[in-house]
C-alpha cells in the first residue's frame, strides 16, 4: 500500500533539486495570448469556490477574456471527444478528476510545458507532458451531525457494515469521486481477496446510488436526506461545517488522494492564451487562490489553509491513487460496483 507519507518523502527528494522560484511567463507568450484575447476553458471545479475567483484575477491581470463551462468529469470528456471527432475543437484548456486517457488516446489533447511546473512535484505531472495538476483532493465518508451522534460515528470501514447503516449510506454511482473510487481505496487498502470479501458485505447495506455530483449528494446529505455518504471531498464538508451546516468528515483510514488534471487541447482556437492560463494557475498568485478556496495547492512551496484536512500535516493515513492507477483500474472498478451494487 502506497501511503500519503511515502508520497511526501519521494515529493521531497523530487523537488530538493528545483529552486522553487516564482516563474513569470515570458513577454511573448502573453503578447501573443492578448492577441488571441480569449480562453475556452472546461472545469469540473466548483464555480463559486475556484473557478470564478481564479477567472476574474486572471482577466483583471492579462485583460483577457476567459468563458467557461462546469460539468463532472465525464461530461466535458464526452464534449472534448466530440469536438475533436468534428474537427471543430471549442475548448482551449480543461479540467478532470478522471477519464483523460481516452482524450490522449484519441489525439484531442496536446503536449506541453509550463515554467511554472518546476515547483510542482514529479507525481503531480505527467512525464509525458499531457498534463498537470492545479490540486488535489482527499476522498473520505461524511455524515449529517443532526442525524448521526458522535457517538455512533463510524470509526473504520468495518463501522460501515454495522447492521444500523443498513439503507441509510448513498454515494455517487461513478467516477472516482464515488463508488469507482470508493472500490479502488478499499481493495488497495486490503488487498484482493480481503477487499473483495468486504464488498460483498457491504453490498448487504443496500448503499444508494444518487445520480449526482459529489457536492450535491453531500448537500442532501447535509439537508438530511440521508444520514452518510461516501467518498466526498473532504473539504467540501469541512467549509460547510463551518457556516454552521450538520455535516463532519470522518477521519476514516485511510482516506484516498487524487488530483484534477489539467491539460489542453490539439487544435485549440487559442493555444497562447490557454498556455498562459495555465502558467497563472500554477503561478504563486494562481495556487493562493486554490490554497484560499480550501484546495490542497500542488505546489511545493504552498501548503493547504486547513492543515488538518490533508493527510500529512494531519496526520492520518492516505492512498494515493494516480492518473496511471486511474487508466489502469477504473474499467474493473466500474465494472465490480455494476456487479455487486446494481
């Protein structure tokens, strides 16, 4: 099992090399990004957290005009593939958890580099150069705290299968932010036959699919519609939590760590500018706004704004699962929840 403090130690001895120096773009890609004047940019970020704030500092610096459209992970993979397919590429730049193979294996996406990527750690980009990471994410369970006592929490993966949780637990039918993800953690975590054998329990719980994103299913969770949901962004829960909503993520171990990849497209209408942006979301003043919204920045030199929601500085146990594991596993791992949970 590959553990989060393993991937800090091989995050150190990757970037002690590396002067970790803010990189300016160079004059002539932002001249010739304001002369395209424009991105098409597609995220499953959440808009009113990141991608707006991130849009507003980027226009305000370069005067350049950014559109974007927010969609999950599968969504935007379907509307890039069919923009390649047409010949008539929209997006410059885009945004997943997950799925981005298939757009390299059909040609729609593009090899690059970014000045700012010397300050971002060698699991945090592709050595291909097909993409990078702007943040990464922990994936634990959450519970609404009015219908749940902190007594009857569940501690461990075992606590799930408690005959009281029987009907009362949802989570998201795929991608890696449901239960392709959840899947992927527990059999990495136990291993095989282990795994398995856990997965077969919990198919008896009878967990509820909510056809949703993970934001949503954990707003319903917090308007008590359900009492626990699996494998939600941590700190989705934890900035609720503190506007005052019934909901706590649970410090379950170990929790799984992914990214958002970030790449950009062959036959792009504005590579310069999509370039550009790019550099800004990596920049110091580009992943500030990640670390502000409550992002884990992958930048070397950032660290989150809530230590305790990332495994290192808080101290609990993580599986991290990358783009490689993702490209891998995820066809079996969809294919197991079909099996057992459908």
């Amino acid at each position: 099992m590959r553990t989060w403090r393993k991937l800090a130690l091989v995050t150190l001895l990757a970037v002690m090399p590396t002067a970790l120096r803010a990189q300016d773009a160079s004059p002539d890609l932002i001249a010739k990004a304001k002369q395209e004047g424009r991105v098409v940019y597609y995220t499953d970020l959440i808009v009113d957290q990141i991608v707006r704030p991130l849009v507003e500092a980027f226009e305000t610096k370069y005067g350049i005009k950014v559109d974007y459209s927010r969609a999950d992970s599968q969504d935007n993979m379907l509307k890039i593939l069919g923009e390649h397919q047409a010949g008539r590429m929209q997006a410059d730049v885009f945004s997943m958890t997950s799925g981005l193979q298939a757009a390299i294996d059909a040609g729609a996406v593009r090899q690059f580099d970014v000045a700012n990527g010397a300050a971002i750690p060698a699991q945090f980009k592709d050595p291909k150069h097909y993409w990078i990471s702007s943040n990464f994410y922990v994936m634990t369970p959450a519970v609404n705290t009015d219908l749940v006592p902190r007594s009857d929490m569940p501690q461990t993966y075992e606590d799930l299968l408690l005959p009281k949780w029987k009907d009362k637990i949802v989570w998201k039918p795929n991608d890696m932010s449901g239960a392709p993800g959840f899947i992927a953690n527990v059999l990495r975590t136990m291993g095989e036959d282990k795994g398995m054998d856990y997965l077969k329990k919990l198919q008896g719980q009878r967990v509820k699919a909510v056809s949703a994103s993970a934001r949503a299913i954990l707003d319903q969770v917090i308007a008590g519609e359900y009492p626990i949901v699996l494998q939600i962004f941590n700190h989705h829960a934890a900035l609720s939590a503190q506007k005052g909503a019934p909901v706590q993520w649970l410090k379950m171990e170990p929790a799984s760590v992914q990214m958002t990849l970030v790449t950009q497209t062959a036959g792009a209408a504005h590579p310069n500018a999509g370039q550009l942006f790019v550099e800004f979301m990596l920049s110091k003043e580009g992943q500030t706004l990640f670390q502000k919204a409550n992002y884990f920045p992958t930048r070397s030199d950032m660290a989150p704004a809530l230590p305790e929601l990332a495994p290192d500085s808080g101290k609990f146990k993580a599986n991290f699962i990358s783009p490689d594991d993702i490209t891998k596993g995820y066809e079996r791992w969809a294919k197991l929840y079909l099996d057992l949970f459908r």
